[in-house]
C-alpha cells in the first residue's frame, strides 16, 4: 500500500448560506488555524510549500494568487496557485511531496459565493466567447444537455435522479455543517421548479460560502507528528472535450480516465469491492448516477436502480454522500473536492459524528469542476487499519 | 523516494506580435506542435499537459484554463493551469518538473499563452482589478504606478541615474534583434532614444517599457530514461524556487526583492550552487521594465545590491560578456505576452545551452543558465536553473 | 531549435484590418459585480476613516505597527486584535508622476500615487524590515518639488460627505515646514 504521503490535519471555517462576518481573508484564517492545530504544525516553522485553488472571475481579483499569503501564514514561502477544483489542489501537494523536497504541505480552497452579485452571469463567461456564448443561454442548459441525453441512453428515470435529492438531503441532517438539509420526497423535488428541463432547481445544488485547509505530510513526517494519518493511496485527474461541439454527452470518459489513474496507484481492480464508501460529484442530481457509473463503482445504466434499492445510503453497501453531498451541505465552488476530502478523511478517523459509516478503511473522493467544463479529478484515502 | 532527473527535450514558440489573428487556442496548439515535432513526439507520447496564462481578464473568458485546454492539447490528459501572476512563465515549467519528479509522469507538455490584444480598450486597464478591492482599487491606481513607485524607490535608494539604467533596454531591444519572434528588435537603439521617449509614470518612459504582445511558448519535459532515449542534448532541470511575499506591499521596503532572493536560493540549494556569480554562465532575468532586470540580478545574488548596473557598464552582460543577460532580447526586446514571454526565457536557455540559439548564440558553449520571472504585486519570484 | 527553423507561426494583425472589415471579430462586456464583505479589520479601518481616524495594527510579538488592520500577524501568525489609532501625518517612502490613468488615457497634470508611511507606525530602519505605509495620492503641491523623505498631511473629506472607505481621505498634502 501507498505510504508516501498522508493527510495529518483538516481545518474548516463557513459552510453557511452567507459569511458577513467575515472577509474571505478571515475566513481562510480561521480554516487554517483549525487545520494547523488538528495537524500539530507552526505554519510559520513547520510548512514548505502551500497550494491555493482559486479562479479571478469567482474572486473579483485579478492574479487573485497575491492575496493568499499573509492569512495562511505563508508569507515569503514557496505558495502557488492553480485554477482547478480542490482536489487538484490536493494532487498538487501530493506531487510535491512525491518529487522529495517537501516534508509539510497546505491546500487551502473557499468560497464566497455570497458576495459574488452575478454568478451566472460570470459562470456564463466560461463559454466559447465566439461559438456559443452569444446564444445568450444561462449556462446550466449544458447540464440540462447532458441529463437528457444520459437518461435516453442509460435508462435511468426522472424519479430515480429525485431520489438522490431526497437521498443526500436526507443524509444532511445528520451533518452540523450542513445548510440544506431536508426531508423531502421524490415527489417534492419533481415537483420544483424547471431549471433546465428535464434538470430541476431541486436537483441543483446551491452555493454556499467556507473555506477548507488540508495539511498533508511525507511518511517520514507523518509518521513523527500524526497518530491518525489519513494515507493518500492514489489521485487522479483528467480533462475532456473542452467545446460542447465535440464531446460525449451521456458518459464522462475523463472521469472514467481519472478514476483508472488514482486506481492503478492504489492498486484498485474492482472499486464496488475494496472502496468503503464515496463523496463524489452532485452538484446536479443526475451527476451522481453518472459519476458512479463512470467511477466504474457499477455498470452503465445501473447506478440508478442500486440506488433505488439503498445500495448507497449511509447503511447500504456502498455508502454515497453520506454527508449530504454538495445537495444537502451546499456548494463551495472551486472548494468542493476539499469539502468531500475532508468529509472522507473525517470517516477515515472516526470522527465523523452522526453520520459515521460503521468500520471503513478505504474512501474515494471525486469531484467536477462544473458547467461548461470537463475537468474532474479523483482522489482513494485508506487509513490503513483494513 | 530519491529525487527523478527532468530533461527539457523539445521547445516551440509563436512570434510575439501586437495583435494575432490566431486566438489562444490556436497559439496554444501552434507552440506545442512545433515543441512536440522539435523531439519528434506526438500528443500520444504525452502523459500531462500544464498550461500557464493570467490573468482571465485579458481574454474575457472565466476558466479561461478550461477554455483552452484542447488547444493546450489536453483533450484526455491530465491537465493542470497554474498562475503566480507576471511569474507563471518560469512557474509553468516549474509545474511540469514537479509533475515528472513526483514520479506520476514520463512526458509533460508545458504551454504559456497570453493573448492580450483582446481587452478592450487597452490591456493595460484589465490591471485595475489586481489592486485590493476595497483599499486601493478605489484610488483608480493604473499599473504602471507600482513599477514607477519601486523604480523610484529603487533608483534613490542606491543613488542609480537614469541614463545608466537606461542601458538595459538598449542592451535588450538591440540583442532581440537577431530573435526571429522578436516585436522590438532594434540594432540601432541608443540611450538617448530611451531618455527622450515619452513620459508615462516619471520615472518609467515608453521605451523603459516593454510592450503588451500576443504569443505563446511550449516546452516538453521528459524524465531521465525517456529523454536519454530520445535526445543525446537533454538539457536538465537542475534547480528550481519559487516564493510569495506578502500581500501588504506598502508595508515593505520596494528598493530589495526578498523574495527573489528566497526563490533563487532555493534553486541554488537544489542545484548545489555556491558562488551563483562564477557558477551560472549565462541569466535571463525578467525585464518587463528596465530597471527590474537590475533589481532582479541583485535578487538572484548575480550583483551586489545596487551594484548590478556595473555588470552593462563593464560589458559583461553584453552577448559576449561574461554573464551574458537576456541574449534572447527578453521581454523589452522579444515583446510581453506574460505567461508566454517567461517561458520564452526558459527556451532561450534551453537554445543557448545547446547551441542552437543561432544569431544569438553566445561564444564559449555555456554549460549553465537560470531564467527568472516576477509578479503579482511586487512580491513574487519564480527561478529556473537548467545545465547539460 | 531556433538555428534549424526558419519558419514561426503566429499572423500579425494591424488596426487598418480591422477597419477595412478583413478581420471579423465578436464584442462582449463582462457583467461581474461584486459586494464584499469588508469583515473585521478592514471594517474596523473603514469605520475608522469614516470618523477622521487611521487605524493600525500592531503585534506585541514582532513589536510592529501596520496598516491597514489585520486578523492575524503575516509574520508570526498569531492573532492581532489590538488596533491603535495612528497619525494622518507621514513621509513620502516613493513616488511617481503618472501622465496616463488607470484606463490609458493621456493626462497634462500628472497623478501623484506615493507610499506614505504613516507617524505611529513601524518605520524602516537598520533593524527594520517592515513599516506602516499605505498607497495614496499627494495633492496641494508642485510636481516637480516632490521627493522621497518629504513630510505629508492628510486631506480630508468634510466630516458628513465621509462614507467609509479609503477616498475619505482626498488626498495627502505637503506638511509646511514649521510642521514637518
Ligand atoms: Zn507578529
């Protein structure tokens, strides 16, 4: 098993609707703080390299990359940033501890999404300038796209994407982090509001602010300052077509290209079998079924009825989004595959309150980055107790 | 784990010109199918693809990553952007070194484009936004403020005039001159030329300046047992750094770049350099202005502070001195498309260190060279040290 | 391999293209707004600025004073809560006379952005690498006799027209020299 780098501290701040207490700096601080202290490190002393996931548009900063340091304790350290989700920060961190020259590394991700006044408007800006974006369509019409043509092809039903709603919703209410936690019916959700038909408001998740900080170690340093490590035993990630010209609507080969990549580090031949439970993608409902699929975690066309029969809650086979998911906590933007990182690594330990799946040593995390884009990344934790 | 080698195997760049027909994409793809033919590979040989451009304001497009990702070529790779602001050029290789030394890949494509022309109605206004939104940005500050203010700063500090630093620009603009991409190439530039240029921000005139350009650069890297196979001329990756200061430039002195001084001597470190002035032979420091490639060098410890003037005055930073800087012509010369005018640097060395910087190539096969990039607000620096 | 190629993509493009109509190209403005949350130290500084007041920050461990405010000490990463009041007064750390604005317009009298450090806060020195200074304009003064060193006053909004934010303070003028 893969023992080259660990998670040895998680931290967060936020997880509401709205953060006006706060500036995004002060948010990020108080993550990282808490991360800091559950890793046992001096952020000052202790650590190298600190990797932020951020995008100018979400943050109304241009090269937003300036505005990292000072609240991270990173100031005059080796910290860059990239555009991607969460979990390619994490990917980041653990290739710099892989290349040998670190011992301590950070990630941090947030979200203000509350102060952004004009999300969609901006989120419509990351369609083709000259192709696509002067048909002027709200830009979740491409998840509306996809819905449609993967409940034509795989056979899965409207009632089957409301169940995961009703599903991770449910899940939410154990979860103190959670800001959209419900009991709902199928019904309920079908009977929401049209987003993008056949997608449902509903079955869209909504944004929430917080921030996440994750400290990873080598072994060698993980071994010295943690009694809980989370191990890193494979990361993924992979892009797809970037036009909607070109691309397969009713499956997600880069999720499928990323998920092979974190299992060939991990050693993984059959997911359903040697992963204990899943965080992965609903930030649309339908994008559960989907990336199960994909993950390789069952056939195609065959997530939807597993889930029918409970395969996938908290007490079922394989346990999915037992936290809430994206649904039922909100969503964090670029932040999300930190969110469902840290949920994981709180399974991993034990410490995950209400919502702890019972004996689990192995979890798989995945995450997108959103309409229009296909760029996902897979992340396999073990605690390597199994 | 034990460190992996990473070679540099195959360069490409596009011309740097004020405005190209070709969107980014396109200089994306047009860089990186002339690194990839330069090694005779295809986009089938290529595990990863990192691509480096900022800010999104230029091209007005939001994820402006994911948008050029196929021209990248990263349709079904692994894909990674990342951004240090004016240093993600040097950044960017960085990236794909610590892709390769990590263990997780063979082969990684590295692309920086920038196309600035389409920010309407200057490049120069989408810089607003990289100002403190609450308490700067509503002094309307422009971007040349900063470099004026550190120049400034700078120049009273050690007591350096104007004529002198004048010098790097024409030492720069005539050097690109023999550079096939260059957009302001000129053999016959004198200092008088530079005094007498237009005022923008005193002390900084037009030709102390370099210009905002289109273009893209490409680089293959390739682990140690791929590159022996397919190259007998690797150029290693001996050493890289990179380090940020802090956000609250006002609360630091301008005349120094500490964090240039932290990231080079993490590069030094690396590459087991001691005496970086004897041990390097040939620099491109970042010179989007003239005098930051004098605070540069003196960063680099290529210079004493304040002293790195000398090394134009003495002749030794001419082409056929004996610290050759910036015989590409740099960013004053070849033009500044940013992401893309850093990696530039990284392929010059890369040319100079196998001898095939043609017109430019400067005598006495130089076994070592460093490229460096600068950004965000005053406070970035990205360092490469590369041999054969 | 610059010596083996002649050849290097890339097309230039220059305005007279574009107004012969030889070049198509589609236009678009960026609809982003933003409300952010000032938090903390920043709303504590704004609301400071509102009343005539310049707030610093200062950290007991690393003995220094800076500003704008902050949550927590970039260098030593412990909290910072104490924020003390700070003089209006201060000296030029560098200047600049800028004949273009922030949208490259082309201007006869030039702006004057300077850093200011602020009397009551951290000074450079031998044993110094920080200071309290903030980025502003200088006003009231002949361009041509600014100079590093030079002592500065803050001109103020009147007290009602004041909303919170760094433009309450106009601009910094030259201190006369029986105050400087
Ligand atoms: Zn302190």
């Amino acid at each position: 098993m893969n023992k080259e780098v660990a998670i040895i501290g998680v931290g967060w701040s936020g997880f509401h609707p709205s953060t006006p207490e706060v500036s995004y700096k002060e948010l990020m601080y108080a993550a990282a703080v808490r991360a800091y202290a559950d890793a046992g490190v001096d952020p000052r002393r202790d650590i190298e390299s600190f990797v932020t996931v951020a995008e100018d548009f979400i943050e109304g900063t241009s090269i937003f990359d300036e505005y990292v340091p000072d609240q991270l304790g990173a100031a005059l350290k080796s910290v860059h940033t990239i555009t991607g989700d969460g979990l390619h920060g994490l990917a980041t961190a653990y290739m710099l501890i892989r290349t040998g020259v670190f011992d301590v590394v950070a990630v941090e991700g947030h979200s203000k999404a509350s102060n952004i006044q004009t999300l969609d408007s901006i989120v419509g800006h990351a369609q083709d300038p000259v192709l696509n974006r002067p048909l002027r369509l709200n830009t979740h019409f491409v998840a509306g796209l996809e819905m449609q043509r993967y409940l034509h092809d795989s056979g899965s039903s409207l009632e089957q994407c409301a169940a995961v709603v009703v599903k991770n919703r449910h899940n939410a209410l154990k979860n103190p982090l959670a800001s959209y936690s419900a009991n709902l019916t199928a019904e309920d959700v079908m009977q929401g509001p049209p987003l993008a038909w056949p997608l449902g408001r509903l079955e869209t998740a909504t944004p929430v602010d917080g921030s996440v900080v994750i400290v990873l170690a080598s072994g060698r340093k993980a071994a010295e300052l943690s009694d809980n490590p989370v191990w890193i035993a494979g990361m993924g990630w992979c892009n797809g077509s970037a036009s909607l010209e070109s691309r397969e609507w009713s499956t997600l080969p880069y999720v499928e290209k990323a998920a092979q990549m974190a299992y060939r580090q991990a050693g993984i031949g059959d997911p359903w079998d040697e992963v204990d439970f899943a965080e992965i993608d609903d930030t649309y409902a339908y994008k559960e079924l989907q990336s199960l699929e994909a993950l390789g975690i069952c056939a195609f066309g065959e997530a939807g009825e597993l889930l029918m029969q409970g395969a996938f809650d908290p007490y079922g086979e394989f346990p999915v989004n037992a936290s809430g998911g994206s649904l039922g906590v909100g969503h964090l933007l670029d932040a999300t595959g930190l969110h469902r990182a840290l949920e994981a690594v709180l399974q991993l330990r034990g410490e995950a309150g209400a919502h702890q799946i019972e004996d689990v040593h192995t979890g798989l995390v995945q995450s997108w980055r959103g309409v229009p884009t296909t760029s996902a990344a897979v992340a396999i934790f073990d605690n390597q107790e199994g | 784990m034990g460190m992996r080698k990473v070679a540099v195997i195959g360069a490409g760049m596009t011309k740097f010109v004020r405005r190209a027909l070709e969107t980014p994409k396109e200089l994306s793809w047009e860089a990186a199918k002339m690194a990839l033919d330069s090694c005779e590979l295809t986009m089938d040989d290529v595990d990863g693809v990192c691509f480096g451009t900022a800010p999104d304001a230029f091209d007005g497009v939001h994820m402006n990553g994911e948008y050029c990702s196929d021209g990248a070529g990263a349709w079904n790779k692994p894909f990674m952007r990342c951004f240090v602001g004016g240093g993600t050029g040097v950044f960017v290789p960085i990236q794909g070194w610590y892709h390769v030394a990590s263990g997780l890949f063979d082969v990684v494509l590295v692309v920086a484009e920038e196309k600035m022309s389409s920010y309407y109605p200057h490049a120069q206004a989408a810089f607003l936004t990289i100002f403190d939104h609450t308490t700067e940005r509503p002094l309307k500050p422009n971007l040349l403020w900063i470099f004026a203010l550190e120049m400034n700063r700078y120049m009273t500090t050690y007591g350096i005039r104007k004529e002198d630093i004048a010098r790097v620009s024409v030492q720069h603009k005539r050097n690109a001159a023999n550079h096939p991409c260059a957009l302001l190439g000129e053999a016959n530039i004198t200092v008088e030329d530079v005094l007498n240029s237009e005022v923008l921000a005193w002390p900084v005139q037009r030709f102390d300046v370099s210009p905002v350009s289109d273009g893209a650069v490409a680089l293959v890297l390739a682990a140690e047992h791929v590159a022996k196979r397919l190259t007998d001329k690797p150029v290693w990756i001996e050493g890289v750094g990179w380090h940020l200061d802090t956000a609250y430039w006002t609360n630091r002195d301008l005349a120094y770049p500490r964090y240039v001084e932290y990231a080079a001597k993490m590069a030094y470190d690396m590459a087991g350099i001691k005496e970086p002035r004897k041990e390097i032979h040939i620099a491109e420091p970042y010179d989007p202005f003239d005098y930051k490639a004098l605070h540069h060098l003196e960063g680099l410890q290529l210079a004493e502070r304040g002293k790195a003037i000398e090394l134009y005055l003495s002749g030794a930073a001419a082409p056929d001195g004996d610290l050759p800087i910036c015989p590409s012509g740099g960013l004053l010369g070849v033009g500044n498309p940013i992401a893309a005018a850093g990696l530039m640097k990284v392929a010059e060395l890369f040319w100079q260190l196998r001898s095939e910087a043609g017109a430019r190539q400067v005598p006495g096969q130089p076994r070592r060279g460093l490229a460096q990039a600068w950004g965000d607000l005053m406070q970035v620096g990205t360092v490469i040290v590369m041999g054969r | 391999m610059t010596s083996r190629i002649n050849h290097f993509p890339g097309t230039s493009l220059n305005e007279q293209d574009f107004a012969d109509g030889k070049v198509l190209f589609v236009h678009d403005a960026l609809k982003a707004e933003y409300a952010w949350d000032t938090g903390i130290a920043i709303g504590t500084y704004l609301a400071g600025l509102k009343r005539g007041v310049i707030l610093g920050a200062h950290c007991r461990h690393c003995r220094k004073t800076v500003v704008p405010p902050r949550t927590v000490c970039e260098w030593c990463f412990r909290p910072m809560s104490e924020y003390i009041p700070l003089q209006d007064t201060g000296t030029v750390n560098t200047f600049s006379l800028c004949y273009v604005t922030w949208d490259v317009r082309r201007i006869k009298e030039p702006e004057i952005p300077a850093v200011i450090t602020l009397d009551g806060a951290s000074q450079l020195g031998p044993a110094s690498l920080f200071m309290g200074g903030i980025m502003h304009k200088l006003g009231e003064v002949n361009p041509e006799q600014v100079h590093i060193g030079m002592r500065v006053k803050a001109v103020w909004k009147p007290e009602k027209e004041r909303e919170g934010a760094i433009t309450d303070i106009l601009y910094f003028k030259p201190l006369p020299k029986e105050e400087a």
